[in-house]
C-alpha cells in the first residue's frame, strides 16, 4: 500500500473516511486530494451517509410507519457502515451501487478537474487585466504662451 500526503496508509486513509460517517468524509475529503482511493472513499462516505441520514429524517417525519422506516435505515446504515470500512481497510474500492456510480462517475472527475485548475498557475486574460491608458506626451507651450503666462503673474 501506498503512503498518503498525510503520512498514513492508503488503507488506512480509506478506513478512516467512514468512521464518524459523512464528516470524515468531508475532513478527508479536504485533506488528502491526491489520493484516488482515499478521495473515492471519501466521496462515497459523503454521497451514502449523508444521503441515508437526509432520507431517514424526511422519513421519520411520516407518523407510525415513518418512524419504523426510519429504524430499518438505521440499521442498514450500520450494516453498511462496518462493511465500508472492511472493505476500505482491506484496499478494495466496493462501489455501493447508485452512489458508488454517482461518485465514480461525476464527483471524481469533477474534483480532479478542480484540483487541476487549483495546481495550474492562473494567467490573467485580456479582459481581466486592467486597460493602461495611454500617456499623450504634453503639448509643448509656444514662446508667447510662457510670455503670457509670466505676465499675468505679478512680480514682487
């Protein structure tokens, strides 16, 4: 296993982005950007804990049955919990099935195109450089307007 820009092992890079759910997802997330795994493993624990967490209170809002709903997505969340982080620690890249696609597919390539963007020296375009404006060279006074000037002056 590889090390991580953090000092760890990629396996245990990936385990950690699912231990307190999708906050650790987050905090890794933004630690460690260069790391496919780690950031895959992040992403996943963000889409899937978050998502479960946002389904199971608009659920638990329905009266009765809501609320049993709600439980069985609990425990689905912990079965799914324990078995994300097995898998990461073990260095397998499971995709959970719509989540996993939606991570693999869209926000992995997003982050890396922002993170490639982000590395890249920013070179200011045309119209964000500000317009000098041209310098005209002072019109030189003829002889008589330097007499006039001198003569309107009074002289002590």
């Amino acid at each position: 296993m590889a090390k991580t820009k953090i000092g760890l092992e990629e396996n245990v890079a990936g385990l950690l982005c699912y231990v307190f759910g999708f906050f650790s997802g987050i905090i890794m997330f933004a630690i460690e950007r260069d790391n496919k795994f780690v950031k895959f493993h992040a992403l996943q624990s963000l889409v899937v804990f978050l998502g479960l967490w946002i389904i199971s209170i608009f659920i638990g809002l329905v009266p009765i049955i809501g609320g049993l709903i709600a439980l069985l997505i609990m425990f689905l969340s912990l079965f799914l919990w324990i078995f994300l982080m097995i898998k990461a620690f073990k260095g397998e890249k499971y995709m959970v099935p719509v989540a996993g696609d939606f991570v693999e597919g869209t926000l992995m390539s997003k982050a890396d195109e922002i993170a490639s963007q982000a590395s890249e020296p920013q070179k200011p375009s045309a119209e964000e450089t500000p317009a000098t404006p041209a310098v005209e060279p002072a019109a030189e006074q003829s002889g008589e307007e330097k007499k006039e000037e001198d003569t309107s002056s009074p002289q002590i």
